[in-house]
C-alpha cells in the first residue's frame, strides 16, 4: 500500500497516526507526474479537489497507472458544488461518459455511510481498468 499526495502534511500525519506504515511507501510527488504501476487506486478528496478542465488528464493518468485489471475505486461527489473552487462537484452521468472510454464494469452507488453532511451526495464508485482505451 501506498500513499501519494503533493504535500508532506498529510503524510506526515500518517506518519504520527501509523508509525509502522513504511516511509518509503508514503510518496510526496504531483498525481501526474507519478510513472508507477499499481493494482488498486482508491480515490477520496482528489478528484473534486482539481479544477474539472484537469478531469480527463485524472482519468488518463489513472488508467496509465493501474496495471492490467486494475481498479479505480473511492468516493465521489454526486452533487452540484463549487464552480469557481474546490470542492468541484459531479454527476454519474458526467462521470460514465468521462471514464467509459477507459475503464469498463463501471458501478456507481449512493454511499450510505456519508458523514451526516454529505449524505444523499456521495457515491461509492468501482470500476475496472480496459484493455485498451476505446473511442467515444
């Protein structure tokens, strides 16, 4: 297991809350710039946190990132949010028309262990990585 995000904070926190979690496992670098190969890519806060112009470059490089059958899966927001800053919102049908072309065995459920806030705006997304990337 990994952990990746573009600034030390949040890892520094796991490391103080997981002493045990391996440093080297716990990646401070750019989500675009990464050239690693992983099985699973769990997404919480990432995706509605980059400006919406930047979501097919998510979706490519999360398809470049995953090995053969990997899986995207995690939180979305399933609601009208932010259009001028974080966090930017969604739909599912904004999402299958996005991911299709890449991932396959798309699934997309309202989450019902949403903190009370979120409830009703949030789905458990999973979906499978293609073979290819397919026209749309």
């Amino acid at each position: 297991m990994y952990a990746l995000d573009i600034s030390e904070h949040p890892l520094n926190e796991i490391r103080k809350r997981v002493p045990e979690f391996p440093s080297d496992q716990l990646l401070c670098a750019d989500f675009f710039d990464c050239e690693m190969k992983f099985d699973i890519i769990i997404e919480q806060t990432f995706f509605c946190a980059i400006n919406p112009v930047l979501r097919l470059n998510y979706v490519e490089q999360c398809f470049k990132l995953l090995e053969e059958k990997g899986m995207l899966t995690g939180l979305f927001f399933d609601a009208e949010l932010y259009s001028d800053h974080p966090p930017y919102g969604g739909s599912t049908d904004e999402y299958t028309k996005l991911f299709t072309p890449y991932f396959k065995e798309i699934s997309m459920k309202e989450e019902s262990l949403s903190d009370p806030d979120r409830l009703g705006r949030e789905i458990w997304v999973e979906m499978r990585k293609r073979d290819a990337k397919i026209n749309s």
